[in-house]
C-alpha cells in the first residue's frame, strides 16, 4: 500500500512540474539564435540572411547571429542544422539547394525533408531566362523555333552544374521539347560574361545581377521563370504566359531542425511573417531583385515537398549527376 501511495506521489508531483514549467514559446528565445548560411560570405543567401537577422532580433527580443558554413553545395551547413538541438537557438537559411539536393547526391548522411522542416520563406526571386543579342529570337515562342531547328546546337550557362539555373534549363528543356546544352561555369558572374560575349546563346539568371548588362543593350530579356510577372519588370512575360509549364524561384527561407517544438516554429513564423512586408525591408529586398514572402509552416513544407519531387524529375529525365 505504501508502495501504491509513493507512486501516486510521485506522479502526482510530476504532473505539477509539468504543469507549473512554462511553455517552450512562452520562454523561448532566453539566448541568442544562430541563422546558419551554407554559403560564402556576399552572395545573395548571406545578404538575405543579414537582412533578416537584426529585424528578427528586434522581434524576439535576443541577438540574432550569421553564421557561414559553405561547402559540399550546402550540405556542410544543412547537415549541421539538421543535427543540432531542436531547440530554435540554430536555424538554417534555406534556399533551393534544400530541394535539389535530396536527388542529386546519392549518399547523403542526412534527409533534409525528414530531418528539417520549414519555417517560413522570407522572400524569392524569379530566375529569367536572356539571350545574346545576336540571337535572332525576340520572344519564347521564336526562341523555342529555333531551339527546335537547331537540336542540341543551342547552349545556356549556368552559375554551376546541379545548380538552381542550371536545373531550370534542363526543365526548359523537359517541357518545351528542346536540346539545348549546358555549359557550366563556377558561379553566375562568368555564366553571364560568357553569355555577353556570346560563348554561349542564353542563360537563366537572376535578375540583380543581369540587370545592368540588360538596360545596356547587351542582353535581351525574354521571359521570367515564375508563376506571375515580377514586380521589377512588369513587361516581361512567363515561360507558362507562353504555355510552356515551368514554375522555378530562388527563394530564401528559415528552417529549423524536424522535432523543433511546434510552439517555436510558431513564434519565429509568426515574426517572419511580418518581416518582408515592412516598407523598409520591401524595398531592400527589391533591390535583390526579390520580393517579400512571410508564408507560415504548413504552406512552406507543402512548397518544399512539391519542390523536391519537381527537382527529382528533372534530375532523373536529363540524367543530371554530380561529379
């Protein structure tokens, strides 16, 4: 009997503690949080995560931290999130390598689906596809003529192989029935200096960094990769305006490790949601050629989920491999 009533005790005592110990989302943050980059200092995911980070702070009340971890096209700094405490003191900034990636290399130690999940994608960025000027096409639709005409002579750059460009014109390809070839490149600044100088035909870039070379006269823009017209340029039409079903965005995000407390994604949702609106952080983000997102966790893994199966279909088709 005294057996029972110390058991019942005990329980009894655990249920107060349980009760009495405040809420994840109540506490959370009581230290400062860590945004891990996979990428160099000064790209564009360095930018965006340095944007965010001072405004998050104010919104959680601790120091937000940048810190890079490149290497192994980002699965250094993604496998170093994905093992960490969830707790969210380390998050990610995530971008579409987390999508690509899964299908591209066949012995990764981790599962960025399975062992990440996503917070909220803070902004995104259409890829667009330009052209040398030389080449005579001044829509897709005449471009795609002349692709057809010309199998396999066509070539677009890229800012290297598995990358997002690179992918989005192996899904040009896919859907417009075309052959053009891919030449890589490491990284989007000579992919576009080879495009200008007309070493290769096209390349589907970003728009910050093909701006200049467009106003100038010495690119032609054709069309945007993404569902709808971007802000920035408003005349140019998408690949789908034309009937040609390709969807693709560089897009930046925040993601935690998968058992991350759902009172916590829901609290950095909740201020990432309102981070990209503001007029100040709209208007930085639209000299990035971006635009704000703020979307919340459900919506953002259900995006990462159609993301990964749309990548692994391109991958499989155009036999894509790392070497």
């Amino acid at each position: 009997m005294k057996r029972v009533m110390a058991r019942a005790a005990i329980l009894i005592l655990i249920l107060v503690l349980a009760l009495a110990a405040p809420a994840p989302a109540q506490t959370y943050p009581e230290k400062p949080i860590r945004i891990i980059v996979a990428y160099t200092p000064g790209g564009g995911n360095d930018i965006a995560a340095r944007l965010m980070a001072p405004k998050l702070s104010e919104a959680l009340g601790q120091p937000v931290i940048v810190e890079n971890k490149p290497g192994a096209g980002t699965n250094i700094g993604q496998e170093y999130v994905a093992r960490s405490a969830p707790d969210g003191y380390t998050l990610l900034l995530g971008s579409p390598a987390i999508t690509i990636n899964k299908s591209l290399y066949k012995n990764l130690s981790f599962d960025a689906l399975r062992d990440l999940t996503g917070v909220s994608m803070f902004a995104y960025s259409p890829n667009i596809l330009a052209v040398n000027p030389n080449i005579p096409a001044k829509s897709i639709k005449e471009l795609i003529a002349l692709a057809q005409s010309k199998p396999g002579k066509l070539t677009f750059s890229s800012s290297g192989a598995g990358s997002s460009q690179h992918l989005t014109g192996e899904l040009f390809n896919l859907r417009a029935k075309v052959s053009s070839l891919h030449v890589a490149y490491k990284g989007t600044a000579p992919a576009l200096t080879a495009l200008i100088s007309g070493e290769v035909d096209m390349s589907f870039t970003n728009i910050p960094s093909a701006l200049p070379h467009i106003k100038s006269g010495r690119l032609r823009i054709i069309a945007n990769t993404s569902d709808r017209r971007a802000e920035l340029m408003p005349e140019v039409p998408t690949l789908k305006e034309a009937g040609i079903d390709v969807s693709t965005i560089v897009w930046y995000s925040i993601m935690a490790p998968a058992a991350t407390p759902r009172p916590v994604i829901d609290k950095l949702a909740g201020a990432l949601k309102k981070i990209p609106h503001t007029p100040e952080m709209k208007k930085r983000l639209a000299d990035l050629g971006a635009e704000p997102v703020g979307n919340g966790p459900d919506e953002f893994n259900k995006f990462l989920r159609d993301e990964t199966a749309q990548w692994a279909e391109v991958i499989k088709a155009a036999g894509v491999k790392m070497q």
